[in-house]
C-alpha cells in the first residue's frame, strides 16, 4: 500500500475511533465577536454566538486546559466541541475526514497531511521551547552516544514533531532512519515500551519526557536543543476556512490561544496546577514540563514556512513521505494579526 493511501486508511479509521470515543462539548458564550469573515478577507463584526467549533487538543493537556488555567475558556464567543487525540497525526487524519475544524499540533503532522493531499493549512504559528522535546534512553542504558544508536529498536509516533526530531539527530551524527529500527508508537505505547525495555530510546515530546525522567529515571541523550524545528502550528481545516462564520470564530479563538500561551509563560506554577489535573500527573513533573514546554504565539512569516518546507523536505529526503510537498500552499497568513504580525 503507498504512503498516500496509508494517510486516507488510517483518516478513516482515525474517525471511527473518534465517534466510538465521542466528544466533549462546551457553550462558551453567545456574544458578538469582530473577526475575520473569511480566510481571504480583513476583520468585519460577524455574530459567532451559533457558531460550534470543533476543536481537537491532545490528550487534556493542550488548548482547552490552558485556555481553562488561563481563565480565557469563558470569553470563547462560540460554542465547542473538544475531542481529545494521542498526538498530532490521529488529529490531522480526523481533520481529513471532517470531524475537527481546528487544532494544534507539532511541525511535522502538516506535512504529513499535505503529503497525503488533504484539505487543511496552518493558521497560527508558536515559537516553541527546544526543551520541550527529547531522545531519552533506559537509566542503565549503555548507550551514551547518537552513534551508539545504530541497529538499536527507537520508539516515536510517526509524522509527528518526534518523528523529525528523531531524523535531525540521526543526521547529525551520520546515521539515518535505515541504520535503525523504528517502532511507531502512541506516547503511552512509547512510555511503556522504554520502562519494560522492549525499545533502546524512546523520542518524545512534553510532559512524557518529564515523566519518564522523574517515574522511570529515563535518561535525557539529547534535548532539543539544535534539533528539530523550532516551531509548532495551529491548523484549520480549509472547509472551515471557507465558511465566514466559522473563519470569524476561528480568528476569536486563535487570539485568546496566543493569550493564553503568554499568560502561561508568567504563571507557571498555576499553568502548571491545572495541567496536572488534566493529564493525572504529579504537580511537580507538570511544574518542569510548563517550564521546558513554554511556547509563544509568532506570525507567520516567510521565514516560518521556510522552516516548515525544510522539515517536509527532509522527510521527502528520508523516503518517509511521497514526492515533494509546496509548503507554501498549505499556509493562510490571514490571521497573523492575532499573533502580533499583521494580516
């Protein structure tokens, strides 16, 4: 089967597990919001108060718990539908099918939904925190070194923010995704599997990398710190995009995202609080992983999709994904005036 169907097989399936799963859903206010009517147009007043957008975070620890500690959940001018996604890729593929409008998600899953065809661009942009990602390794682990990596077993989600981590440091060191063994596995998969030791390393993003350092005494080899990409994305489905009403909500909804990205970076202990009640950790693994996983909301500029063309092309490069993806055409600039840029 080739890579493009895979990505329209597992989107199906990706919505049937979804609907199994079901949603959660959310009136979070019914007043007039001035926002943009379209993904190609400037700001105008559009009543958003029917509007329901639904939104896919990551495993209650992304957007809705933050824009919760943030206490910005209630200014939402729309009503929401939050369904909740192991990574970015499963979000993507529900994206795909038309069960989610709008979501966040690392710098490789967009280039796997653009190589798969499928209808949806990024609209909003965060510098993201390079210690927030990491290749860890078992606490007795002999391996000290990338290049003692080579023939070893390594766990990741595929077509996520790990996966091209993961390619960066192999790279680096002279080695490639064929002088190892990836296992493609969901963090609580990956989790598991480096505590039993059924893999050598495990890449990973926060909190999973705070939390096997502090229940495992798993063992940081590289952070990623010259590594990866320094970016991570919110991406919208273009059906919403086309929709004036759901593009005004959309543009609501990224403005109150990049507040409370800001409000986290000055609060960390009370992000932190509200983010251990959402995943079940301690407090303490939560009050490191807001400190590594901090992200601020930037434009995007032509520096950003250079960045993003860059990460597609080096899994085009790997063999990872099919033929060469223009990046440039899955981006909308519309918005870039909610993150400080202008539209």
């Amino acid at each position: 089967m080739t890579t493009t169907r895979k990505l329209r097989t597992a989107a199906g399936l990706a919505l049937l597990a979804l609907i199994a799963a079901g949603c959660s859903s959310a009136n979070a206010g019914s007043t007039t919001a001035s926002s943009g009517a379209s993904s190609g147009s400037k700001a105008s007043t559009t009543d958003v108060s029917q509007v329901t957008l639904h939104i896919g975070d990551q495993a209650g620890s992304g957007s809705q718990a933050l824009l919760t500690a943030a206490g910005l959940i209630s200014k939402l001018p729309f009503k929401v539908t939050w369904s909740d996604f192991t990574s970015g890729p499963p979000m993507l593929q529900a994206m795909a099918a038309g069960a989610v409008d709008i979501g966040s998600v690392g710098n490789a899953p967009p280039v796997f939904a653009a190589a798969g065809g499928d209808n949806l661009a990024i609209v909003g942009a965060f510098q993201a925190n390079p210690h927030g990602s990491a290749l860890l390794v078992p606490k007795n682990s002999p391996i000290h070194s990338i290049a003692q990596l080579k023939g070893k077993r390594i766990a990741v989600a595929q077509g996520s923010s790990a996966d091209y981590h993961l390619l960066t440091v192999l790279k680096k060191a002279g080695l490639s995704v064929h002088d190892v063994t990836l296992d493609y596995l969901q963090p609580a998969d990956g989790l598991a599997a480096l505590a039993s030791g059924h893999v050598d390393a495990w890449d990973i993003w926060s909190p999973f990398v705070e939390q096997a350092e502090a229940q495992d005494h798993a063992r940081l080899l590289v952070s990623g710190v010259g590594y990866g990409s320094p970016y991570s994305f919110t991406v919208a489905a273009r059906g919403a995009l086309a929709d004036p009403a759901k593009a005004a909500a959309i543009r609501d909804y990224l403005k109150l995202l990049a507040e409370a990205h800001a409000w986290a970076a000055t609060h960390q202990a009370a992000w932190a609080a509200v983010w251990a009640k959402a995943t079940g950790l301690p407090v303490a693994i939560m009050t490191k992983a807001a400190s590594d996983d901090a992200a601020r909301a930037v434009p995007i500029t032509p520096a950003v999709i250079t960045s993003e063309q860059q990460v597609s092309n080096a899994f085009t490069a790997a063999g990872l994904i099919p033929g060469h993806v223009d990046f440039s055409k899955f981006v909308d600039t519309v918005f870039n005036s909610t993150a400080g840029g202008t539209s």
